[in-house]
C-alpha cells in the first residue's frame, strides 16, 4: 500500500506517474520537525539494512554512511563522496520495521544512515516542500514493485543495445572508427555499437557534425550498419554560444535559454566554452530541445548518450570574474603575501559551485523557479526531452538512450551509465553494488564504463570488468583522453576478449528475457542475496554476489592476481564456467562456501536449484543471432520461457514473443 503525505508546497517533479492516495499529518515510520526545513528521523535497530538510493557511491546496504542527493560531475568516485551524478531517493528499511520511503524532492537532501550515530536515520532537506511516500507490503520486494509500478513502467531499449559497444574519448575521424570497426571483425570480437564523443562535433557544438572529418555522415552511418554496427553520438547539455549557430541563435530569439534573474542569459563553461542552457523544465524548450535530435535521427542515428546534464560547470562568468578578482588583489599584495589556500580553495570551488547554480532560472509554465531548487531534475528533462521528440519523431520505434545525471521518472525515458569511473579494481565491486539500488529505483538499463574511464588500465583488470560487463544490460568500454588505450586490441591474446565479450552473446536471449521480465513486471533484474534469501543470515550480508533474473547468481573476480575467488551459495546451485574454448565446465555445488577458480579468460555463472537457461550460439552483431535455435545449462528436467521480439517494436504484450523451453 502506498500513501503520500505532501508536506508545504511541493515541486512536482513528475516522478510518480500513478495515483496514490493521500493522507494528512505525518506518517508514524518517523518523527518529523520542521523547526529548520525538513528533518525526518527514525530509529534504526541493529538488525535494520538500508537499501536504495540508486547510483548513490559505497555499499548495497546503505548503513553506516551519509549520502547527499546533488546531482555532482565528480570523476573522483573515493569511498567518502557523497554524491554522485544522481538523485535517487528512494529508500527500504528492512529488519525490525519493513518500509519504503519516497522522499520526492528535486533539490539538495541529505540522507544521514547511522553516520552521526549509529542508531539513527534522518533525512534532512532545506525547504518543507516535498511530497513523502511510504510503501508498505509484506516483502522488500512487494515494496519495490509497488513503487515501481507508481512511477510508471522502466524504459526499455532497442534489442541492438544489448550488444557489445567500443568507445572512447578521443576518436576523431572516419579512419578512427573504421579502425576500431575493422580490429573487432578481423578478430571475430562481437561488436554492435560505437559511440562518438564530443568530437565528432564541430567545435563541440551539439546536433553538428564536423564536416572535415565526416564529409558525408549519412553515409558513412550508413557504411558502419553494412558491417553491423551502430555509431551512436553524445550530446552534452550546454549549447555554444557563437554567432552563426543556427542552435544557440534560436534558442536566444525564442528565450529557451536559462537565464538570470536580471533576464540576462546565464553563461556556464563547458568543453565548447561558453555556453547556454537550454531550459529543459520549460516544455516548449524542452520540445524545441528534443526536435534538435533530428538532425541525427535524419542521418541514420538509432541512440544517443547525453552528458554534462547535472549541469556539469566547468566555471561561469561570475565565478571567474571573483576568481580573477581574487588573484588581482593578490597580485598587488605582492608574492610574499599570497593567501594560498584562500587562492586555491576559490579556484578549485569554481567547478560545479553552489553560487553558481543559484544564479539562473527556469521558466516553468510562467513561474521563475530558480535552479538551484530543482537542481536534481536538469538531467532527467534534458533526457525527457530527447524521449519526447524519438516518440513524435518515430511513434512506436525504440531509440537506445541513456543519460550521465538523472532522478526518478528519467527510467520511463532512458538508461543510465555511472559516469567517469576509474580504471580500479574497487570500482568493478562498486559497479556490481550500484545494480540492484539502481533497479530498485527503476534504472535498469544501465553499466558502468567497463575497463575503467580515469587512470591507466591493465590487461587483467579490463578482462576481469568485462566479465561483470557481460552480465549488465548496457556493456561498454569506454575510457578518457590521455590514458592507456584499452580496446581489446591493445593488449596480447585478443581471443581472450573474443570469448568473454562472445559470451555476452550467447546469453542474450537469458539477459533480454531477464530485462524484459523485469521491466514489464516492475522486477528488479539484479537483487542482493538478501532479497531472495531473506532468512538466510549469511546470504543477507553478502556485497559482492548478487541474483541476475530468477536463474542466476553471478560472482565475478575483482581483485588483482586472483585465481577465483571465495562464493557463498545461498543453495544448491550449478556453478558453470565458459571456458575459452567455447564449452562449459559445470558442476554442481552444496549450498555453502567455496572457493572456485576463474581463468582470466573464463566468465561464472551459478544457476540455482531446477533451473535452467538459454544459450545461443556465438555470434558477432544481436541481428545475426540465432534466436531461434537455443541449446540450455542447467538442472535435468528445468524450463524456461524465452522472450523473444523483433528489437524495435513496443508491442510487449503479444504472446507470441513467449516460447517455453526445455
Ligand atoms: C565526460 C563524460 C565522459 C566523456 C567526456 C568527454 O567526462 O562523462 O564519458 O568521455 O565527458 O565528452
């Protein structure tokens, strides 16, 4: 049972789609004051779990930390950030009580979980404007589904998005994406997509391309679908302020552009330099917006990756301005009188400034809301509007779209990727662990930038990513300018990648099923153990396992120099390797602790107890697939239903997309 309790003024974010009725006063999960805005506290026993908050940083179980929902442009993912891209609040409290907690509220707020003590919650935000649901049902997972189903059905991509997709940040030219199309096939590495960063712009300007490099895009779109790729383009939030461009000059006539509360347009840096942005929570620009994506549709262009959307600020004008301010008074101090810290603490706190996003506005059916209130909405609009305009561009089309920054309601429109990540091992475990809070709160096509984004990578770690990678519905690699190249054809042995990107083929018609299930049954497709084997006391704290579909249990290798790893099965379960020569190794395993050993070339599975799964034999594109001709692992006499559809239409429910195998 949901109810809503609506405190002062909300915003209406649009997060929940689904009626939901309201009650008056305070529920009883907590104590609430309202003596300095918001301040929702309960008690937290010891046996209490905290789970949710999507693609929030550190644990599954959210205990024993603070986090903070800002949506941030922070490449640093350490273990004490707190926040990252994404606003996600929704929250579970399992243990002595059983609850779900909605705080929908698109500014700043705080989620204190046993941090300042150990037996607290609380939940603190500035303005007593926000609307509370409380989800109450005799599962965590009755709960999750309950919320899910009220903020309407997760965004379901085009079947070709389940491939594998090769980007990086620095891939310029025709030859450069030829290179990599070309290396893939002569090593029979499967490949579906290649995603084109900022430069493929001209001078980063969104919905250009630049000619020099792409003297005919249509048709070199074209030529990448002969070889069964698809490119798929970024699109980062500020647009370019410069004459001439047909984008940033219309949107200055038609006052789609942010602006400050003088009426001024509010100038941020971003890669294009100056820029303006559009004001998505205004729906006529956030259709004039979305309409721009045509430009790309019209040329061949199946999916897009939007970026830069919380709006990342490199820094404004106001802020350099009290910058160079700063340093001039300095300078007429004289160098033996320089305020150091006083000097970098201004120049670093450029970026991604609080001042900053209190400087601009949006125009919201006539009302002047000012940014920094509803901050978190920026990057679920921007992806909102690039929905909107595939579903009136192309009615009943999918369009594969994700997006860096997001809030609930954006999972109805796209999928997320987590961002600049590094290329560590601890960040292969805080990708498996970010899974089920992201699914939780309707975020299933997502991943992270497998191989690692920042940082110098290493052979073993990409492989070992890669093998996590397989399982995730969005399986990229991607990396930063300037650090080592990774494609699969930097390093020795490339059939040790052909087979474990090849595996992800072969389970295609396993994880689409999987994807499909959850989407359209408000599932999650990954759940920590402690869902599943609720009265199991070892299951439940396990971080570094977790259920995939209603079959599998995976367990990947993240540490360095590992043969295998420790696993603990929560049942009886057949532990199966893809062994690099394209068998299976399996065995079945006791319900216990055990240690099995994983090759760098080898992918684990663990189905559980009289179940079964679906393989496919290798292929290199999703359209070459064998759909149709299915082999299974798994327990003697098990079924299972395949979901199967042509990748483009949005007629889920037909039958026919359902076949029972054995
Ligand atoms: C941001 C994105 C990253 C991209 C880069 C350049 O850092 O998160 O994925 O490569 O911008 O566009």
């Amino acid at each position: 049972m949901i109810s809503k309790y609506i405190f002062g003024h909300p915003f209406d974010t649009e997060a929940v789609v689904e009626a939901v009725e309201i009650k008056s006063g305070c529920p009883e999960t907590g104590t609430f004051d309202f003596s300095d805005g918001f301040c929702f506290t309960c008690p937290l026993e010891k046996e209490d779990r905290v789970y949710g908050l999507g693609g929030a940083n550190r644990g599954i179980n959210k205990r024993g930390y603070v986090y903070e929902s800002d949506c941030s442009d922070n490449p640093n993912h350490h273990e004490d950030v707190r926040s990252l891209y994404a606003a996600h609040n929704f929250i579970l409290l399992t243990g002595s009580r059983l609850v779900g907690l909605f705080f929908d509220y698109p500014s700043f707020m705080r989620f204190d979980i046993g941090y300042t003590r150990q037996d607290m919650l609380q939940v603190t935000c500035k303005e007593a404007n926000l609307n509370l649901y409380v989800i109450e049902g005799d599962s965590p997972l009755d709960i999750i589904r309950q919320f899910r189903h009220s903020i309407g059905r997760s965004y379901i991509p085009p079947k070709f998005a389940f491939g594998f997709g090769q980007s990086r940040w620095g891939y310029k030219t025709r030859e450069d994406f030829r290179t990599v199309v070309k290396k893939h096939r002569e090593h029979h590495v499967p490949l579906d997509m290649v995603y084109m960063d900022i430069d493929y712009m001209q001078d980063y300007m969104d919905f250009t391309v630049n000619e020099e490099n792409f003297p005919d895009f249509a048709g070199f779109v074209q030529e990448m679908k002969d070889e069964g790729v698809r490119m798929i383009p970024i699109i980062d939030a500020g647009v370019k302020i410069k004459e001439g461009y047909s984008v940033y000059e219309e949107g200055v006539e038609k006052g789609y552009f942010c602006q400050k509360e003088d009426g001024e347009l509010f100038s941020a840096a971003v890669w294009p330099g100056y820029t303006h942005f559009p004001d998505v929570l205004n729906k006529e620009a956030r259709a004039w917006f979305g309409d721009h994506y045509r430009f790309l549709v019209d040329q061949g262009i199946e999916g897009f990756w939007n970026d830069m959307n919380e709006p990342s600020i490199f820094y404004s004008e106001e802020g350099m301005k009290e910058a160079m301010e700063l340093v001039a008074q300095i300078e007429e101090k004289g160098q033996e009188n320089v305020p150091f810290f006083q000097m970098m603490g201004k120049l670093q706190s450029l970026s991604n400034s609080h001042e900053d996003y209190a400087r601009f506005y949006h125009n919201v059916d006539g009302a002047m809301i000012r940014h920094d209130k509803v901050h978190n909405l920026f990057g679920y609009n921007m992806t909102r509007a690039a929905g909107e305009a595939f579903a009136r561009m192309v009615p009943g089309k999918r369009f594969l779209l994700f997006s860096r920054s997001s809030y609930i309601g954006m999972h109805r429109y796209g999928g997320i990727w987590t961002g600049d990540n590094k290329s560590w091992w601890s960040h292969i475990l805080l990708n498996l662990k970010m899974l089920p809070s992201l699914n939780m709160c309707g975020f299933l096509y997502v991943g992270a930038d497998l191989g690692g984004f920042g940082c110098d990578t290493t052979r073993d770690l990409v492989l070992r990513w890669l093998a996590l990678g397989v399982f995730t519905p969005l399986m990229r690699n991607h990396s930063a300018l300037g650090t080592r190249e990774q494609e699969f054809y930097q390093f020795e042995d490339p059939q040790d990648f052909a087979h474990v990107i090849g595996v992800r083929y072969r389970l295609i018609p396993y994880l689409y099923t999987a994807y499909m299930k959850a989407a359209l049954t408000d599932d999650m497709m990954f759940k920590p153990l402690a869902f599943v084997y609720p009265e199991d006391e070892m299951a439940v704290r396990i971080e570094d396992q977790l259920m995939l579909g209603d079959e599998c249990m995976i367990a990947p290798v993240y540490t360095q120099n590992a043969d295998g790893r420790v696993v603990y099965l929560p049942e009886r379960m057949m532990f199966v390797k893809f062994l690099p020569d394209g068998s299976l190794y399996t065995e079945i395993m006791e319900k216990g602790l055990h240690y099995v050993e994983v090759a760098l070339n080898e992918v684990p599975l663990f189905i559980r107890e009289n179940c079964c799964i679906p393989l496919a034999d290798a292929a290199e594109t999703v359209e070459t697939l064998d759909t149709k001709h299915l082999s299974t692992v798994g327990f003697d006499g098990a079924s299972f239903t395949v979901y199967d559809d042509d990748g483009f239409g949005m007629e889920y429910e037909d039958p026919g997309h359902y076949t029972t195998i054995k």
